[in-house]
C-alpha cells in the first residue's frame, strides 16, 4: 500500500487559538504546517517553502492582498488558496479561493494537489 506523500500547508490565521486548531488537525493528517499571521508574512514563507495549498480565514484583514501576491507571483500562482466555512459565503470571482465545508473536503483538495 502507498502512502500519500506528506504535503505542505500553509495556515495564514489571525486569530492565534483558531490557527493552533488548524495545526494541529493537519499534523494529526500528517502533513508539514507552516503559519502566519498576516499576508506579507504569508508571501514571504510562500516564495521559500512554496506551500501545496494555502488554508486562510475569509475574515483575515489581508485576504485580497495575500490572493493578489500569491496570484501574481509566477511560481505561487497556482497554489489552491482555500477557505473553510460551513455557511456558504458568496466570494467574488476575483478572489479565486476554494470554498471548503469541512475538513473531508479539505484533505481531498489537499491531496488532489501535486
């Protein structure tokens, strides 16, 4: 049997106890979890470790400036940026995120991903 191969998430949470939470559900999973608090952050970790997906929170106050770096950056413009939230948000086309309900959907995106 193979095992999937362990991937990167990048956890971009302003809220410390929400971003521990997220944590440690996808190290439970057994996947690599970097974190940051902000968007710049966020890009920076992004261009060096280059993430398989970024998890962020709707509410972050640096939601559109963290998808304008990741989408205009060449090497980053790929990577699912996604969101859970279980009440369906209408999100603008132009923040290209993946709406997830829970965490099944998360890990299927997860390991869609190359």
């Amino acid at each position: 049997m193979d095992k999937e191969p362990k991937r990167t998430i990048l956890v971009v949470e302003d809220v410390a106890e929400i971003s521990t939470q997220m944590t440690s559900l996808l190290r439970a999973k057994g996947h690599d979890v970097l974190f940051a608090a902000d968007a710049q952050e966020a890009f920076k970790i992004a261009e060096t470790r280059r993430p398989t997906l970024v998890l962020t929170d709707l509410d972050l106050p640096t939601l559109g400036l963290l998808v304008s770096l990741i989408r205009e950056h060449p090497d980053l413009k790929e990577t699912p940026v996604a969101i859970m939230d279980i009440n369906e948000p209408v999100i603008g086309a132009e923040l290209d995120l993946k709406v997830l309900a829970n965490m099944d959907e998360l890990e299927k995106l997860i390991q869609s991903t190359e």
